[in-house]
C-alpha cells in the first residue's frame, strides 16, 4: 500500500516537473509588422518584441477567423515556443 501509494506520488512529480519544461512563453502588446498574409507577425510589449510565425493549422486563433485578419495595431496575447505561435489572442479595444 505505502509502495504504491509512493509511486503515485513520485509519477505525479515527475509529470508536474516535466510540464513546467515544456511551458510556452507569452507576450502581450501591439502588432508592428504583419508578415505574408500573417504568416508571422511581430508584437511588441513594454520590454520586449517577439516575431513569431503562425502556423494555419497548428495556431489557435482567438478574435480573428484567420491569419490573414491581424493587421497592425492590434492587441494581442500570443503564446509561443521558440518562433512558432501555439495561439494568437486578439483583444478587443476598450
């Protein structure tokens, strides 16, 4: 009982600290560049500017129906590993 339980534990662990190596990166801001019909764009926050591509069928879009619809100006949230944008939020203005 007290073995497998602990094995439980150790699992859970583990999966717990494998997640956190696998975390998507995230950035809030501005688009300044539009690539190829949004193939990529450039956003831009208060410290940093990230150029990530958007992939037409790996990306979540959330706000605009396709890539093509970001346009510069808008405000976004998008997640992203490495280059490549996981999703793409668009926020609505206030």
């Amino acid at each position: 009982m007290v073995k497998k339980l602990l094995s439980i534990v150790a699992a859970a662990l583990l999966t717990l600290s494998l997640a956190g190596l696998v975390q998507a990166d995230e950035v809030t801001g501005a688009i300044t560049k539009v690539g190829e019909e949004g193939r990529s764009i450039t956003v831009k926050s208060k410290d940093k500017e990230v150029t990530v591509n958007i992939s037409g069928s790996r990306t979540t879009l959330d706000g605009v129906d396709k890539r093509a619809d970001l346009k510069v100006g808008q405000n976004v949230t998008v997640e992203y590993k490495d280059d490549a944008a996981s999703k793409v939020k668009v926020t609505k203005a206030k």
